[in-house]
C-alpha cells in the first residue's frame, strides 16, 4: 500500500481502518455509500487509497455518488450553518440526510459529533 513513511496518526488510523474493513456478503449486498469528493479527499489524505477504494466500487462494495448540481442548495445551507464545513463533509451530511437509515463511518469525530442533519438529528456515526 502506497503512502508516506512516517504517516501522522490520523493517516496511520485511516489507513488501519480502511484496510481492515472486512466487507461481508451481507455489506456487499448494500453497498457503502459515499460522495465521489470524500472519495477524492481520502486519496488526498492518504495517498494510494484510491486503488483500494476503486477496487472496492469495482466489486460492488462502494458506490461513490454526485450531488451537484441537485444538492448544490442544500450543501451551500449545511457549509452556511457549519462555517468551518469543508464540501466533503457536507456531503456525508447531505448523504446522511437523503438515506434515511444511515450511518456515517468515519475516522474524524469532531466533524460529526457537532452536525446535525434535517436540524436537531444527531447522526448514527461510527468512529474508531
């Protein structure tokens, strides 16, 4: 896996945590859902995740998704609220808003411990 040396311990928790994800037949069946910029943000932030996460979408395990133009409106409301709301977090907001059910993963627990979605819903987050 491709990635600095010495990665810092966030990158080394994203990278422990996204290369042990063990995806079930179950999981497989009701894929990951995910925004194709936190696809790209995570590539950023962990270099050579990309593979990964394009062998994952290729097997049927992730679905990366667009929200512009349709939730342009709605993502420019949460970055409004949330000031310091970068765009892929507003994403996994408005994803978490769209699929009822939803549970956000994800290895930055400031971001969504402090969010709402649909106003005062506190999002299902798992977070090593």
């Amino acid at each position: 896996m491709a990635g600095r040396e010495n990665p810092s311990p966030s990158e080394a928790l994203q990278r422990n945590f996204l290369s042990e994800s063990k995806i079930s037949e179950t999981e497989q069946r009701s894929a990951l859902t995910t925004g194709e910029t936190v696809i790209a943000e995570t590539e950023y932030r962990v270099p050579g995740f990309g593979l990964l996460l394009m062998q994952m979408t290729a097997r049927g395990a992730l679905h990366g998704v667009s929200l512009l133009p349709q939730e342009a409106k709605a993502l420019g409301a949460l970055m409004k609220k949330y000031l310091r709301m970068q765009f892929a977090d507003a994403c996994v907001v408005r994803l978490s808003e769209l699929e009822r059910d939803s549970v956000v993963y994800s290895t930055e627990r400031k971001d969504f411990s402090l969010c709402r979605r649909r106003g005062r819903e506190v999002i299902k987050a798992v977070m090593p």
